[in-house]
C-alpha cells in the first residue's frame, strides 16, 4: 500500500528506494569488491610475496571480498523474496478475498492451506456471496496448485461474481464458469503455442480441468447445489455430520461439454443451528507417515463435541488435526468453508426490491491460516 503524506505536495516529496537508484547500488556494491580485489592483486606489494605473512594478508583481503559479496547476494535475495510474499499476499487478498462473517443471516467463515511451502495461494477457490437469489456459494478445485493455478482460479472466480448476481437459476451460472474457463483455456494455450493456432495436445492447459461445487441456500433454508466432481459438504447437525447428498456429480469443468438440463439437485433444508462444511479433496486425500487418510468426518464430529458450532472453531479444531496427521507437510492444497444458519436470532436484511445483503462485517478476520 502507498501512503501519501496529507499536505506535502507530490513535486516535493522525496523519492527514496528507488528502482534505479536500488539497480545502481546493486551493481556498485559488487563492482566495488571486484575493484579491491584487483586493485591489491596487482597495485600491492605484498600480493607478490611468497613470505607466510605476505599470504596470510592475501588470502584475508581474498576472504573478506568474498564474504562482502556472499552477504550481498544474500541480501539481494532476501528482498526479492519479500517482495514476492508482498506480491503474492496483494494477489491473495484479491482472489480469495475475506468472507464477511456474517452474510444474510449465516455465519461464514473459510481458510486455505497451500502445499507450496512458503506459497500465499494456490489452485483451491471458494466464494460466498448474498444475491436477490439467495447465499451463493462456490467452491472449486484446479488440477495442480501453486502459483501455475492462479490463472484459473482468477478466470472462475471472477465469472462466478458476476453471474451469482445477474442469472436466477444456478444452472445458468455455471454455463457461465464453464465458458470463462473455456475461453481461459484457449487463451493460455495460444500464449504458450503461438506457432499452433490453437490448443496443443500435448500441452498441460490441454488437461487442465477445475471441480465446482454451486450453492445456493434461500430465505427460508432451502438448498440447492450443482455438483462438477467436487466432494459433496457435509451437514452438521448437533453432532451428527452426514454427507449433505450422495447423488453422482457431473464430470469436472473443462473435460467434457456440459450436458443440456442443468437443473440444480434439491439438497433439503438447513435449519437453524446446522452447519455446512465444503471443502477440497486435498482434506480427505491428506495422510500421514505410515499412507493412512485423513478422516475428516470424525475430525468434524470432534470439533462440535461439548463445544458450540461455531464455524471459526469448526476450522481451527479441524486444520489444527489435519497439520498433526500429516505433520505439517500437506501434498495438496486445502479449502475449508463453514456456513452456520443463526437465522433464528437474526433475520437477513432486505435492500431494494428484495435484495439480501451481508450484515455489516465484524472487523475480526475469518482466515485463520
């Protein structure tokens, strides 16, 4: 962020840090080791001495041009590296934005865990938002992950915030993922082939593909869902936790054409004080030393045991378990969504014509990791 000072003209303002005066103390700093190093080589007589003192004083004038230049290339990196964690929380914070906490009466709260280690994001993508429709929410897999996938999470991320809001029907929202994707595709691969014309066989974006999971949770509790490969959520009913459907999804986005009748499965009701979890496959497949896999249904059915639901607790009890079985060290990326209905204390504000809106947001953060 850029901060401005209030009442210094921008004329006046001195520039410090900058790009070209950093380059040229970049190459200085080298350059002036480099000039020590030759200047006593060939300008001090005791670098042509064979005595034992004369060769202690060289190889320590040697030594320490060395160590200037170890430390500054150090130095160098450890900028870079920090303004690459700078680039790639800025990157973070637009994709996966924070969730307000509360959203039309639902308590909301997710977090990510990228396998990349020291990596911001990765390819897991989740969104929530209150449309006229209902709560609508989104929650996506790219194959991959790591920095290779944020091309493709930006493509369905961005198209869902639109369509969320303009298309009334669900199966309609995700033709539109389906052709941002699709449209992504083809550009990525013209930019990687530019001698093809067109999408490479062999390349990677030719088998790129995400798995969506569409939400969609009315007024009154209703839900419905469309479901392209992704795990099912599960329903968290005092302490019951079940899968909130067992109907077989359609195949992921950007493998097959979407079929004609995209008609959004009926997935019942969530009732005052239920919860839903969504989640990425990179929970279950998790496993620890010895190939076993992460349970996360018992994980969840722990983390409301003789404790309320709520759903930051929900997350931090669950990735708290997940990082002690695979001893910090997860070989995929991993997305948890939790959605209460706390309906019964508070009903959703109703803007213009009807329009649900997010109550105002509690300036406690909902990511945790």
């Amino acid at each position: 962020m850029i901060r401005i000072k209030a009442g210094v003209p921008r004329s006046r303002r001195p520039r410090t840090n900058s790009r070209p005066g950093r380059r040229t103390l970049t190459l200085a700093l080298p350059t002036a080791w480099g000039a020590v190093a030759v200047g006593y080589r060939f300008g001090c007589p005791l670098a042509e001495q064979n005595a034992l003192g004369a060769r202690i004083v060289t190889s320590a004038v040697f030594f320490a041009v060395g160590t200037g230049l170890v430390l500054h290339v150090r130095r160098t990196l450890l900028r870079e590296l920090r303004q690459a964690r700078k680039v790639a929380g800025v990157a973070q914070s637009v994709l996966l934005r924070p969730l307000p906490p509360r959203l039309a009466g639902l308590h909301v709260a997710a977090a990510q865990l990228s396998a990349d280690r020291g990596a911001s994001i990765g390819g897991d993508l989740y969104e929530a938002v209150a449309t006229e429709h209902g709560v609508r929410v989104v929650m996506g897999d790219v194959r991959g992950h790591g920095l290779s996938a944020v091309g493709t999470v930006a493509a369905v991320l961005g198209s869902f915030r639109e369509a969320a809001h303009d298309e009334p029907e669900l199966g309609r929202v995700l033709g539109r993922l389906d052709r941002a994707l699709a449209r992504h595709l083809r550009e990525r691969a013209r930019a990687e082939h530019p001698s093809g014309g067109g999408q490479d066989p062999d390349s990677p974006v030719a088998e790129e593909f995400v798995t969506v999971l569409l939400l969609e949770i009315t007024g009154d509790g209703e839900l419905r869902a469309i479901n392209c490969g992704h795990p099912w959520p599960y329903l968290l009913s005092g302490p019951r936790v079940e899968p909130l459907s067992r109907a077989d999804p359609l195949p992921p986005l950007g493998l097959f054409p979407l079929p004609a009748d995209l008609t959004a499965t009926d997935c019942g009701r969530l009732h005052p004080e239920e919860s839903l979890v969504l989640y990425t496959d990179g929970a279950e497949d998790a496993r620890d030393v010895k190939g076993a896999f992460f349970s996360l249904p018992e994980a969840l059915a722990e983390s409301v045991r003789d404790r309320p639901a709520f759903p930051q607790a929900i997350l931090r009890a669950v990735f708290t378990a997940l990082l002690r079985h695979t001893n910090g060290r997860p070989t995929d990326d991993i997305a948890l969504l939790v959605l209460r209905n706390e309906r019964q204390h508070q009903r959703p504000f109703l803007g213009a014509r009807g329009t649900a809106r997010a109550t105002p947001a509690h300036p406690q953060s909902t990511n945790y990791l």
